[in-house]
C-alpha cells in the first residue's frame, strides 16, 4: 500500500521519483525501491514523507484512507512537543513538594470545572 499512495502523492505533485529524493534528501533509488515494494522505508524517511506531502504515516501505511491531519491532533502534538512544557513537565514538576501539587491539582479542576 506504501507504494501506491507514495506514487499517487508524488504524481499528484508533479513530481520525478528523483525530483522527491532529492528534495527528502535520500537517494532517488530508494524511492523507486518504495513504490515498487521492494523496500521499506525507516522510521525517519517515512515521517520526512509524511511531513513532505502533509499526509499521516497511517495513510502512507494504508492504516487510514484519511489523508489529512486532524487538525486537533496536529495542535496537540505541537502543544505536548513545546519546550517550555517539556521543561516544566520533566524537570519543574517533579521537584515540587506534595503540598504545591496539591495546590495545582485544585487549581486544574477549578480550570476543568470538576470542582471537588
């Protein structure tokens, strides 16, 4: 299925097989390798085509027919991938004393409105 869709896509853009290596910056061989089903691409590659073409790597993989980002999920990922959160996340929170996470935990109901 892979290879189907990474023709379509690459087809539907006007592209060469090795007008698309270069611009995922891989050798053109391993493109006609894809769609041909004689290769799988590596974890990396598949995202770059993803992220090339702005599709999921489930539509590349034929898990999904959508296509398309869902826009929630594309805001949720750039949300848990921000820095700052992650700082706060990994470093901040779990130096905090039982009392402050006590206070942020009411805090967060308040916000979700499940007061207790």
């Amino acid at each position: 299925m892979l290879g189907k869709r990474l023709r379509y896509l690459r087809e539907r853009e006007g592209l060469s097989q090795l007008s698309l290596a270069k611009k995922l910056q891989i050798p053109n061989q391993n493109i006609s390798n894809y769609e041909r089903g004689f290769r799988q691409p590596d974890y990396e590659t598949l995202q770059k085509m993803a992220d090339f073409f702005d599709v999921t790597t489930d539509y590349l993989l034929g898990r999904s027919d959508s296509y398309k980002k869902d826009k929630e999920e594309e805001d949720f990922q750039k949300f848990i991938n921000d820095p700052e959160l992650q700082h706060w996340y990994y470093e901040e929170l779990p130096q905090s004393e039982e009392d402050q996470l006590r206070q942020l935990r009411k805090m967060w109901e308040i916000i979700k409105g499940d007061k207790k």
